[in-house]
C-alpha cells in the first residue's frame, strides 16, 4: 500500500507541471509563460512534497515518543518525554500519566512494605513459639515417666500451665496486633476526656501493681478533652504501666502524668527501675525485642510496639527519656488548642 502511494506521487508530481505548463501553451501559446507556470507547479509540487515528509517525520517522531511514555508507565519509571512547560495536549498527557506512574510507585512500596511485615511477623512468631512448644513436648513427655513422684508431678503441671498461658498470651497478642497492622481495626476517634482514658489504663493495671507492691501515683494539670479513640489509647496507656509495673523494683513507685505541651496532650509514664541502656534505646520499640535486663522477666516484647502503633495511627509518638535513676515513657497525642481554650472558657462561664 505505502509503494503504490509514493508511486502515485511520483507519477502525480511529474504530470502536474507538465499538465499545468501545458496547458497555459496551448492557450496562450506563449512559451516563457508557459515555463513560469511549469516551474512553479514544480515548486508547488516539491513544497507538498517536503510538508508531507515533515508532518510524517513529526507523527513518527510523536508516536515514539509516546511508545516512550507507555514504557515509563509499563516499567513505573518517572521520566520526562515531552517539555512540561508547553501547554499542549501532550504534556498534559504526560502529567497525567507521570502522577499514574507516581501512585502505582506508592502501591508497589506500600505491597512491598506489607509484604515484609508480614514476612517478619511469620518469623517473630514462629521464634516466640519454639520456647513454650518445646516445654510443652518435654514436660507432656517427662509427666508419662511412672516413676514420679507427686510433688515433680504438680512441678511439671505447674510449668505446663506455664507455657499454655504464655501462648494464649502471644496468640492474642498476635491477633490483636495484626489487625491493627492490617487495617481490620479502624481507630474511632471522638472528642473525649484523655484523662478518663488514663484513668481506665490506671484501673487495669492497679491489682498487678499492688501484687508488687508498687505505688501508682497520678497528676494532672487539668481536664484535657481532644479527638482519640479512647479504647486503643487506653490500651497503649495500658502497655506503658504494665511495662513500668513489670521492671520497676518491689516497693517503688510508678507516676502517671497527664500534661499539655505545645500542641501535644502528653502521658507520661515515670518508673525508679533502671536506665535503659544507651545501646538499647533505639531497639525499645521493636517487635518482640528485649533488653538484656528483661531476660528473667515475662513478657514477649510487644507492648511498646504496639502502644507507638497506636500512637502513629493517631498523628502522635512515643518518646523514652532515661535519667540517673528510672525511665519515662511519654505518649504524645496532637490536640487543637484553640478546642481545649474554647471548651475552658465555656466551662468558666
């Protein structure tokens, strides 16, 4: 088809002069006008002819240039093919296409990253559960010998009941941890009293502190309301003094403070157990990591990781402060201040 076109042409751009130059003889009989005619037929003919070539060379240069954009879409490279600062049908093409290639880079990082957590999350828990299975398997094993006597038997029993306690403990703790990893948990934020939410924390872990003998001592500054949902920063709370009521010596104390700062509400968790070490206070809020001064202590080393998730999920953090003597964990909630003065004045009036 394209060899019967330029045929046509050929033939077309040499009988048109000749037929217009012609023509003008034949009825004028006048040769030089004649020649100027033929000539600029001729001239008509090759300015089609290098218009043709050039739009063909534009659309073929334009066609790979947008092959050129599928392959940055196809392969999610942001790369720029037409210039942004024309404002042609193109570039506003391009910009559409660029922003596609930016979100799908977003998915892809997002896949990968759900990925990885979930690949951690298998291997955490497949080591978390080797301690107590194993105990499992010895202790069921030793309870079949007929040679014990009552006192190894209720030992062996005791240290079952043990490690069954600690994998429900971790099942749940798993459970509940990636639900809210996995977005199954959606936070229900409202505008409520942070320090009920303390006061909630406070209560379920009074019985276990004064197990210990361990004095909870609570201050605040005020009544501060703002936006959280009350559940899961009850629980984050919750994870703080456990986590303090655990490590803090017998006959000490934990004090719970509730403070405005800045445009955070703050709830900090104060213990007189010992600093953490310098080494260890970036890895403190890692999935299942303990420190060394926790080996003899039980726990999994998840309820720091999950109250900073908590606190993420929320626009706010978590941050750890060592002094001489005792560790302060400090939950940080964003609040509107203007809200907080707002709700002040209407309760003065």
């Amino acid at each position: 088809m394209k060899q019967t076109n330029r045929i046509f042409f050929i033939v077309l751009a040499i009988l048109l002069p000749l037929l217009c130059g012609g023509s003008v003889f034949f009825l004028t009989r006048n040769v030089p006008a004649a020649c100027i005619v033929l000539g600029l037929s001729a001239l008509q003919v090759l300015f089609t002819a290098w218009q043709r070539h050039r739009e063909q060379a534009y659309w073929r240069s334009v066609a790979a240039q947008l092959s050129d954009l599928c392959d940055c879409l196809l392969s999610l490279e942001h790369r720029e093919i037409f210039p942004r600062n024309e404002d042609t049908v193109l570039s506003k093409l391009q910009d559409k296409v660029l922003k596609l290639v930016t979100i799908l880079q977003q998915k892809n990082e997002d896949s990968r990253q759900a990925q990885e957590n979930l690949k951690g999350l298998i291997s955490d828990l497949s080591h978390q559960l080797k301690t107590p299975i194993a105990s499992l398997k010895l202790y069921t094993a030793l309870l079949e010998e007929p040679a014990l006597t009552e006192q190894q038997r209720k030992q062996y029993t005791e240290v079952l009941r043990t490690a069954v306690d600690r994998l429900v403990f971790l099942s749940e703790s798993m459970i509940q941890l990636s639900r809210l990893e996995s977005g199954l948990i959606q936070l229900q934020s409202e505008e409520k009293s942070l320090n009920q939410t303390v006061l909630m924390a406070v209560k379920n872990v009074f019985v276990k502190a004064k197990q210990r003998h361990i004095t909870l001592t609570y201050d605040s500054e005020s009544d501060i309301t703002l936006v959280h949902d009350q559940r899961w920063t009850a629980e984050a709370i919750f994870n703080l003094l456990d986590n303090a009521v655990k490590y803090a010596p017998s006959g000490s104390t934990v004090a719970i403070r509730v403070r405005e700062l800045g445009l955070f509400a703050a709830v900090d968790v104060t213990d007189q157990a010992d600093p953490i070490p310098e080494s260890e206070r970036s890895r403190i809020f890692q999935r299942f990591y303990r420190g060394q001064n926790s080996r003899n202590t039980e726990g999994i080393g998840i309820g720091l990781y999950l109250a900073r998730e908590i606190a993420m999920k929320q626009n706010g953090h978590l941050n750890l402060r060592c002094g001489s003597v005792g560790n302060t964990f400090s939950l940080l909630l964003f609040q509107k201040k203007e809200t907080n003065a707002e709700q002040r004045s209407d309760q003065a009036k």
